[in-house]
C-alpha cells in the first residue's frame, strides 16, 4: 500500500499535496521518461509538489530507493537524459533535509 504524507504540514514551504491533479503528473512523468531513465518502467505516485520550481515528489513501489524528486519538463514526449531530472530520495524525511525551503530565484 502507498505510505502518505500524514502530516502534510511537516512539508517544507513551497512544498503542498495537491487537492487533485496528481493522475496527470504520473502521466506527464511516464511520457517524458526515455528507456535508459531510472525511473522507466517504475510504478510510481505523485505525493506532492513544489510551487516554486515545479518539481514533484513522487513514491517509487518497485525500486530500491522508495521516493524521487522529479523536475518534469512538461514537453508531452519523450525526453533524452538527463530529463526529466531526478534525485533519488531513501526516506521521506530527506525531502525536509535536501530539499529545503527555497524560493522561486533557486535554481532547480
């Protein structure tokens, strides 16, 4: 079963679960990811997103680090590597540590 973020406010500032929307962001994902992408093929769950640079944390079932912060490119095809963007997370609580408060002048 999907673990959830329980308490959404632990979430760093800009970092929100969205109300909705989250289907689209594992197909935007899926459509982008090209073969040799670590996440290809991966069974995955947006559980949030970041309001400043756009990236979304996503839950990976089936890999052996079990959370990722991916930076979509939101072209709607295929992209070649590095994109989209990721940084494997080993536990939730290393997107309070790695990914810290930032604003929207980071570059991400």
């Amino acid at each position: 079963m999907l673990p959830t973020l329980e308490d959404p406010g632990r979430l760093p500032a800009p970092w929100w679960v969205p109300d909705g929307g989250l289907h689209s962001l594992e197909r935007e994902l899926h459509r982008e990811l090209p073969p040799d992408h670590p996440l290809y093929g991966a069974r995955v769950r947006a559980a949030a997103r970041c309001e400043a640079c756009d990236d979304v944390l996503f839950h990976v079932t089936d890999r052996a680090l079990p959370w990722a912060v991916v930076h979509l490119t939101w072209s709607g095809r295929q992209e070649q590597l590095p994109w989209p963007r990721t940084a494997p997370l080993a536990h939730l609580n290393d997107l309070l540590t790695q990914h810290a408060p930032h604003d929207d002048t980071t570059d991400s």
